[in-house]
C-alpha cells in the first residue's frame, strides 16, 4: 500500500529528538508573541495562562493549517475516494499536546516557552476537555480519526457541534453532582466556521403524493426548516502525516429573529424560533449503553445525518455533477452504531426525490456505500423508535423505510424462507406490538454491505445471537474489527518517560508500527531494563499522586500497588464487584491486622448517567466506603480507595501511565470490546479481567502468564442462565460475601444513615444479581491473591508490565483501521503533495 511506501521512504531514527522540528525555538516564540500580542490582545507581562495557552495554540495552529491546505489539494486533485465516519460522538479531549507531538514540535515549543518565563506542562492544562461524547464509542472515533490522518487516508469525521458536552462531575458528600460543561464558552482555537457550507435541514410537516409523469411521485413539504453551520476542527497526522476535518454541525434558525413581531413589541417571542432551533446542538445526551427513546434525539440524529448526507452529495457533484456513476467508488459511509442510520434512507430521499433516480438504482447505490458498526448486544441499548414519532418527525422517511422493508421482506425473506410469515415478522424494520416501532439495528444490516462488531467474540455474538438469521441470508456480510487505541496519545504523549525509555531500545518510529514494540521482549529478563521500566512506573506514580492530593486531599503512598478502574459506571462492568472485594480486604484487616497483603491503592474513576440511580449509588458507595476506610488508622495504610471526580480524556491520560493494575472485570459477553484495557496493557499494567470483549486478545497476545484471568466464561453465563441462577446460593453458603453484603445494610460506611447503600446489596439479591456478581466473587478474589503473589516477586512484576507493553502492537488504531480499509472501505492512501 502506499502507506507502506511512504513510511519506507522515511529512514527509521533510533531517537526521537533526531526528528527535526519545522520551526526553530526563535521563531516559534516569534509567532507566540504575536498571537499573544496580535490576536489575543494582551502582551507579556499582563497575560493570562489563558492567553498563553490560546497564543501557543495559535501559533501552532499556522503549521496545522498549511498541512490542512495541502492536503485538501491533495485530494481534489486526485478525486480521490474517502470514508465519511458518521458518529453522534467524538471524544477528542485536549488538543494541543497532541497535535504539538503529531507534528514533532513539542520539544521546540517546551523552549520556545521557557524562553518567555512560561511552562508548558502548566499551559496544557488551561485548556478544556472537548468531551463531545460518553465513553468508549466516542473516544473510539476520536482514535480513527488520528489513525486515517496518519495513514494517509482521505476522511471525514461528521458529527455534532454540542455547545454543552459531557457534563462535569462533582462529589458533594460522596454523591454525584452534574454541572453542565462549557467546553467553548470563550471559544476554541482549533475550530473554523465554513458558512458557506451550511446545510437547510427540513423536518416534520406531511407528504403530499403527486400523480403526473407515469410513477407517482412523493413531495415532502416540511414543517420547519433549520439552518446546519458547520464548523471543521483539524485533525493532524502523525510525522508529516495528512491533516484530515471533523466537521461539525451547529443548528441555527433560519431566520434569526422574527422581524416583525420583534418591532410589533414581541421581544421575546421573536427570539423563540431562534431557541428552538439551536435546542438542537445544545447538549450531548448522557447515556451510556441505554436508549434516550427522546424526540429531540431522533431529530439530532436526523439533523446531523441529514446535513452531512448533503454535503458528501455536494462534494461530489461538484466534481461529478448529476453522474451518479462514479458516487460508490468515492463514498465510504460508515455508521458508528445505530445512532446515524436514518442517513440511509435519507440518501435514498436525496437520490430518489431530489434527483430523480429510480428506486432500484438509489438502493444499489445506498448498499455499496454503507456500512454499520455494532457496539452493543445489550438489549436496553439497541435503539427504537416509534412509527409515531417517526411519522410526526420524519413522515417521508418512513415512507421510504416501509419501501425498504416491502422489497426486504417479499424478496430476499421470502426467497430464503418462503411463506415463513413468523420469521417476517422476527426480521422485519418494524417491530408490530400495541405501538410499533422501527428497529434501528434491522434498518442499518438490511441498509449496510458490511456489519462489524468491534472485538472477535463480540463478532461472533452478533453473528450467533443478535442477527443469526441476517447471518444466515448474507454469510459474508458480518464481520470482525478489533478496535485499537492511537499509540501516539496514549503512550507517547501521555507517557513522556515511558516513550523515551523505548526510543532507547527501538527504533523511534514505534509509534507507527507499534509491532515494533515486541523488540522489547528481549529485554523483559534484563535485570537493567527491569529496574528502568519499574523506575518510570514509580516516577509516574509519584506525579499521580500528587495530583491526588490536588484533587481530594486523600494521600497516598507511590509505594503501593495502584490498582485502576476507568469506565463509565454500569452494572455490567462490575464497578461493585471491585467495591465487594475491597470491602471483603478491609474486614479481612480488621480481623487481622497481620493480614499478609500487598499495600495497595484502589482508584477509580467514573460518570453515572444521571437518570441512573443505582450507578450514582454505586458511586456513592465507594466514595463513603472510601472515607471510612483511608480515615482507619488500625489498617496501617495498607489500603486505600479513591474516586478521582470528573472522569475524562485528560485525567486518564494521568492515571493510565501510574497503574499497576488494569480492572477488566465485566460479566462474560456484556463488554462488546473495551478499548481502556488496551491502554493501560500498553502502558504496562497487568490486568484482572474476565474473558469478554477485547481482554480475550489481549490475553492472547501477552500470554495468560501475564495477565489475571479469571471467572465465568460466555458459555457458563448461558448456561447458568439457562439452568436458573440464584444469588442466594453464593449469599448463603459464602460467609465472606454475607458479610459484606450485611455491612452494606448498616451504618458503618454511612454514620447515622443506616441503609444508605442498601440498594447495592437489593439489587444482587432480590434484584437476582443479574449480573453474575456474586457468582464471579470468589474467582476474582483468589485471582487478586495472585496478584499480591506477584507483585511481591519485583522481578516476575516487573517481566510481565514489560512484556504488556511489547505484546500490545495489535491495538494499534492503525491496524483497526487497515482491517476496515482490506475489508470494509477499500481506500487507498494519498500522502499529501507539498
Ligand atoms: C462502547 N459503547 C462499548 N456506547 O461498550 C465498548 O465495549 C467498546 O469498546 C466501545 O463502545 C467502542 O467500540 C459505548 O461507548 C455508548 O457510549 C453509547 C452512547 C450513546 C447511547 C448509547 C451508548
């Protein structure tokens, strides 16, 4: 592939430092100064952090701009075929040290900085998270698109320009408070508005059927009409690499006030349009892995898809016209879960209604150009709406998707399974019950050539048990991409002594071929190597401390185990489990304060969706829990728990590099991949985990030797559901998990409270512990016996956190992505002419 050829004609540097800056300090400091001076209006002796931060960005932002130029050149001038990757989310976080490391300029810039009295590190944190989405689907996205950046490949990310992300998590007495976050309210440097490419999106309304050439045709007159602006944030490859766009829609109204009724008194009621309308982008939805089922949601989804469904229409024709030809060999749709799939038959509205395409050739278009990624089995996740809502909404969309769902059903349905109505009615895009519904999963397989799940045994699940019988109609449809991190964030960027520690041992351009990191191997037994490894674990351990102690007043030794659980709250990650086995320690102390275990931190770090009351009680749980047991002097400090409060992109970037241990403990065939194990394996950390999702690779890779494998597999799940499970069984005849199950109903953690965290304990018992907690417990216990075990022996520690790093090449984002371009894109790579 090209990509290969190009990095083969780069010679492959054994240091960092030997890749040559674009820019000399001087001159960098040059252009801060005028950014600082010119563009933020202040000079040196008076600015903020702030102003530096945003004059450095700018400065920056001069060679980030000359690469997007280029780039862009690079393409229209070779017509070349991109992939569109639709997503509701794009988890970017903190944008300047990254694309400083991206485009080699992060040294030079450190002393540029210095030479003006200012710190680097302290400008970094001026700037805000961009948290435009939940958990690991956005972040996901956000890891692509540095990925097809760095290779080369022509893409546009689309998404939604959210004025509020995530919200902000605070902790007032151990409980969750959320604050809504203001990521851009003085603006961001990084993003351009592009009004000239802004987008009418039309919604609600009726259509009115039309009898005049042979066919009848369908006009769609719309209740309202939005304005989308867009608004491109640059995303900049690696060591020369391509600078691709995430653009962004804003929704505006279309007229900005209503004139008249401004002028006739009407202040207020003038601006109501206005409100509505920008209702739209205002706030991300803070679920994870649940279904809002809200109607400004569908119209998000709608707005988003719909905007950039006529941009990628305008882009070609600009160079194609109304030759529709050539439109599947230059657009690759991808869909980023469910959430984007009424783009499919708003193509098909766009071909058929605008341009007049017949039916046949809209729908062959629409099926080579999609495909669909699935991020989740659970049930409550699988998205729905109503024909209702869809009807009021989107009613000449729902005319299309019962078009869609007529040819499905009456050809390849029938064809398979003739007169089979019962399995029509399994399949069909419209779920009949009291209130029908459209079942977005069946639109985005029936609509997509390729369907993946994003790790092999959430493939294989998808295949056996979500869409058997769609796997059976197109064997060759549903496939396999493990996801993968971008090894530039998260080790050479978030672990600075860690990255210069293996520039020592390999060749430098590790982190695009991070294969490379096998090299390390060699040295796992080397006693030298050993100790350097376990020194800039212990280094980056101190600064997390620190920053502990920033955060919460909670101190903490660097001496200890540190034992990390990043991810959002849910029950089927088991952020409990974790919290029994704490509990079962701490009694275990107390009952003996010779107890032989390894001094260890337990860190957490963890949003609860806020309608999701026994998330935010579990969170509260391990808060209370926490201040009981770091304030008992009789434990010798011996234990200690932490919930780090705002959980995001750039506060894992800090606890990542410190673990020691990496916490993938989710019931067997609930966690479609997770992508936080794959960084912390990378960055050292040994995991206890369950066989689920990626953690199966990644055991595969590092060797069972090097990781805590442990619990019910997905076969005995099944089976124990089949068989009836009963919490009772383990409550019961376990004392252990009786007792700290009864300690939950007291008010030991919650002093003249008692039963404040009873609703943990309900829901394992009466709630019939559906997910395995209590039938895992005694397994993850003993595994967290033998992590003491090893953990005493520094040497075999120290040889398996080294041999993570080295086995971790497969979670490169750039194999993810070059296993979607071989089987699912078919792209090729176009290094930008300069
Ligand atoms: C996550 N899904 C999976 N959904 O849970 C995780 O296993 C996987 O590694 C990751 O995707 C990437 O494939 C996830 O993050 C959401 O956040 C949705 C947001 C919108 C509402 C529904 C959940």
């Amino acid at each position: 592939t090209v990509t290969k050829k190009a990095a083969a004609k780069k010679p492959a540097t054994k240091a960092a430092s030997a890749r040559k800056a674009p820019v000399t300090a001087k001159a960098l400091q040059g252009k801060i100064i005028q950014h600082l001076r010119g563009t933020q209006g202040t000079y040196e002796e008076k600015a903020t952090p702030q102003a530096w931060w945003r004059a450095t960005s700018f400065a920056v932002n001069e060679f980030v701009m000359a690469g997007l130029t280029d780039t862009q050149k690079t393409h229209s001038r070779y017509d070349t075929r991109a992939v569109n990757y639709l997503s509701m989310e794009f988890l970017m976080g903190r944008l300047l040290s990254n694309n400083l490391h991206n485009l080699h300029l992060f040294d030079v810039t450190r002393a540029a900085l210095e030479g003006l009295g200012q710190n680097l590190d302290d400008l970094l944190e001026e700037e805000p998270d961009m948290a435009l989405g939940n958990g690991g689907l956005g972040r996901l996205a956000a890891c692509f698109l540095d990925s097809l950046a760095t290779m080369n490949l022509p893409a546009v990310g689309y998404g939604i320009h959210y004025e509020h992300g995530l919200f902000e998590q605070h902790f007032r007495d151990g409980r969750q408070i959320e604050r809504p976050d203001a990521w851009r309210e003085y603006g961001n440097p990084w993003e351009v508005c592009r009004p000239e490419s802004a987008q009418q999106v039309k919604l609600y309304g009726y259509v009115e059927t039309r009898y005049e050439g042979a066919t009848p045709k369908k006009v769609w007159h719309a209740g309202r009409t939005i304005k989308a602006v867009p608004w491109d944030i640059p995303i900049v490859g690696y060591d020369g690499a391509n600078v691709n766009i995430l653009r962004l829609w804003e929704s505006r109204a279309t007229n900005f006030f209503d004139w008249d009724v401004f002028n006739a008194g009407g202040y207020v009621d003038a601006q109501a349009e206005q409100a509505q309308a920008e209702t739209i982008s205002k706030v991300l939805y803070p679920n994870d892995e649940t279904d809002a089922g809200k109607e400004l949601r569908l119209i998000q989804q709608y707005f988003f898809c719909a905007a950039s469904v006529a941009d990628i229409v305008r882009r070609y024709r600009r160079a194609h016209g109304d030759d529709w030809t050539s439109f599947p060999k230059l657009v690759a749709i991808q869909l980023n879960d469910t959430h984007p799939a009424i783009a499919i038959p708003e193509l098909m509205r766009v071909l058929i209604d605008d341009y007049d395409m017949a039916w046949k050739d809209a729908w062959g278009i629409c099926q080579q150009v999609f495909s669909y990624t699935n991020h989740t089995l659970l049930p409550e996740a699988l998205e729905k709406w109503t024909v209702r809502l869809f009807e009021k909404v989107l009613p000449r969309h729902l005319d299309i998707i019962y078009d869609i769902n007529h040819q499905f059903l009456t050809q390849q349905v029938d064809a398979q399974w003739p007169g089979d109505d019962a399995m029509k009615q399994h399949l069909s895009i419209i779920e009949e019950g009291h209130e029908r519904m459209v079942r977005m999963g069946h639109l985005s397989v029936v609509g997509s050539h390729k369907v993946n799940g994003v790790a092999q045994v959430h493939s294989d699940l998808v295949r056996t048990d979500l869409f058997p019988e769609f796997h059976e109609l197109w064997p060759e449809k549903l496939t396999n991409v493990t996801n993968g991190i971008t090894p530039r964030r998260w080790l050479k960027a978030c672990n600075p002594r860690l990255a210069a520690l293996i520039d020592q041992h390999i060749d430098a351009d590790w982190p695009l071929h991070l294969d490379k990191l096998k090299g390390l191997i060699a040295k796992a037994d080397d006693a030298k190597f050993q100790q350097a490894f376990m020194a800039v674990k212990r280094e980056n351990k101190v600064d997390l401390v620190a920053e502990i102690h920033r955060l919460t007043g909670i101190e903490v030794s660097p001496d200890a185990l540190f034992d990390v659980q990043i991810k959002r709250l849910h029950e089927y990650k088991r952020q409990h489990l974790n919290l029994l086995h704490i509990l079962a320690l701490y009694r275990r102390l107390l009952d003996n304060p010779e107890y032989n275990m390894v001094p260890r931190v337990f860190l957490f770090g963890a949003k609860a969706a806020p309608g999701y009351h026994l998330a935010k009680d579990i969170i509260f749980a391990i808060n209370k829990v926490a201040e009981r047991i770091n304030n008992d002097s009789r434990i010798g400090g011996k234990l200690k728990v932490v919930m780090l409060p705002n959980y995001r992109v750039s506060l894992a970037e800090k606890m990542i590099p410190a673990a020691d241990v990496s916490e993938q403990i989710s019931t067997a065939g609930k966690e479609a991949s997770g992508t936080g194990n794959m960084k912390l394996a990378l960055n050292g950390a040994l995991t206890i985990g369950t066989l689920d999702g990626a953690n199966i690779e990644i055991a595969e890779e590092a060797g069972a030797d090097h990781c805590f494998i442990f619990g019910l597999t997905v076969d005995e799940v099944k089976a124990l559901n089949a068989r009836g499970y009963n919490p009772y069984d383990f409550y019961d005849h376990d004392e252990e998990i009786r007792a700290v199950l009864d300690w939950l109903d007291s008010d030991y953690f919650t002093p003249g409270q008692p039963g404040a965290l009873a609703s943990i304990k309900h829901s394992l018992l009466q709630g019939g512990d559906p997910y395995k907690v209590l039938a895992d417990f005694r397994a993850y216990s003993d595994a967290q016996r033998n992590v003491d075990e090893k953990y005493r022996d520094g040497t075999a520690w120290a040889r398996s956190a080294i041999i993570n790093t080295a086995t971790m090449g497969k979670f490169n984002s750039d194999r993810s992505i070059q296993d979607y371009v071989d089987r699912i894109w078919h792209l090729k790579a176009y290094p930008r002419d300069n």
